[in-house]
C-alpha cells in the first residue's frame, strides 16, 4: 500500500518484529557449504504526509536492528557466527503524482467515498545509509557499507473493496571499498517489479496477497565478475485488523527463493504495530 492516498497532516509510528529461516548458497571459490540462518530483525518507522504542490506526499524513516546466527562449514569444518547491531536506516520520500489529491480532514473523507473507484500514479526515491555495524574483516555482517538509491514508480487502482497494486523499482549501488581482504566489491543496478492485490472486508479490516520477481545485480570484485547475479522469486500474504482508530496490526508471512546456484531461499513472518494521528 506505498502508493494509498492518505490524508496530509498524518503522522504514524510503528514497531516490527521480522523472523528469517534462509538457506545461503555461496560461491563455490570460498569453499562454504550447507550454510542456514535464523535471524531475528526488529524494526522502528515514521512516516509524516504533507501537502506538495497539490499532490499527497509522504516521508518515512526505518531503523532496523538485527540479531542473527549463520552455521554451515567452511572448508568442510563446521562453524557458525553470531551477530548483532543496527543495521542501514533507510529514508523514503514519495509523492503520489495522480489520482490522489492533496486533501485532509472532512474533504479527505467526502473524497474518497465519491471516489471508490480510482487510479492513483505514483514515484518515490529510498535511500539506505551505511551506518551500521560492519566489520571488514567478516564476510558475514549486518551493514552492507554502502549507499544504496531506490528509484521506484507505481499504480494502483482501486474498484470498490478491490485494489490492485504493481510496482517498478531500480536499486543503484556505491563500491564498498572494504569488503573481506580488502577488496572492493561493485555491483550493477538491479531491478525489480512486485505486484499486490488485496480485498478490504471493512475499513480497517483487509487481506492480500503479493508476489515479485528480481534480476541483475551482478557483482564484481576488484573488476572480475563473480557468479553472484540476482534472480529472486517473492511471494507473500498479508492480514491487517485495526484496534480502535487509530491502531494497526499487521501479520505477513514472505517467501523468496533463488533461481541460482548462488544466493538464498527464505521464509519470514512479520509482524507490526503501527499508531497515526493527523495535526
């Protein structure tokens, strides 16, 4: 719901656990094998709507914080690590572009039930800041030490207590410049498109279900391409209730796996709690 057509002036916060169970599939060449992590992530957001040039617009802020272990063997030696810390925060802005006009209160309201069924267009821009933890001599870390730019279009179309939702994206790398060994790992832009459905039962009270597709993302280090190159399947399905006015509970539940030798396959449940107000 990134590009739903909120009321300006609201403000929300939320918290979020995430459970991974992944299997990792590393380059044959680091001799790593039979690789499995439980990670536990808890997550902290803001988001803040505002009024830009007539469209609705929002800015929104996530902290995660990660707990993990990986086990697997290494050189045919069991081994396994730990890690904890924050992670990259990441700032999103977005502005819906049509079909979602800037409005709040009462008008907000009024256009929505004379709009049940509408398009809405829109572009946003998220950026992740390498501030977490990350060690360069651990090919295994939190942080990823690297700036990463998503440019990101979308549409959704509503028709009554349907909505229909498919989302462009583009992810644009910096170098880590210290990477395992001191290496410096490069990767291209990868690019990804997702698509969502979902059925609101009563206000406040929805389902739906997700799939995505993601492909490039070829990594090189110190100029030499790898065998790493991004070709994930994502599915999902979704379950939100509101607690009173203002409250909501979400229950997702996310799969991914790879279509290569190299990468992984996961299963994740998520869970959150989010609390809004409007000025």
């Amino acid at each position: 719901r990134r590009w739903g057509h909120l009321p300006t002036g609201m403000n929300s916060v939320g918290i979020g656990y995430l459970y991974t169970d992944a299997f990792v599939y590393f380059s044959p060449f680091l001799k790593i094998t039979n690789t499995r992590a439980r990670i536990n992530s808890y997550g902290g957001s803001a988001i803040h709507t505002f009024d830009l040039a007539g469209k609705s617009a929002r800015i929104g802020f996530l902290l995660p914080f990660v707990s993990g272990r990986w086990e697997g063997d290494v050189d045919n030696q069991f081994e396994d690590v730990h890690r904890n810390g924050f992670s990259d925060p990441r700032i999103r802005f977005s502005v819906n572009l049509y079909g979602a006009p800037a409005v709040k209160g009462a008008e907000f309201n009024e256009y929505r039930i004379q709009h049940m069924t509408n398009t809405v267009v829109g572009a946003s821009l998220a950026v992740s800041v390498p501030l977490g933890q990350y060690d360069e001599d651990e090919l295994i870390n939190i942080s990823g030490n690297r700036w990463t730019v998503r440019p990101q279009v979308g549409v959704v179309h509503s028709r009554g207590p349907w909505s229909f939702e498919l989302t462009g994206s583009a992810f644009l790398f910096s170098d880590n410049k210290n990477f395992i060994e001191n290496t410096r790992l490069e990767q291209r832009t990868m690019y990804a498109a997702q698509a969502h459905v979902v059925y609101d039962f009563k206000p406040g009270l929805w389902v739906s279900a997700s799939t995505g597709y993601g492909v490039g993302g070829r990594v090189f280090l110190e100029n030499q391409k790898t065998a790493y190159e991004v070709d994930n399947w994502l599915w999902s399905a979704n379950f939100g209730f509101s607690i009173g006015e203002r409250q909501s509970v979400r229950l997702t539940w996310l799969s991914g796996r790879t279509q290569n030798d190299v990468g992984r396959d996961s299963d994740n449940v998520i869970l959150s709690w989010s609390m809004r107000w409007v000025n």
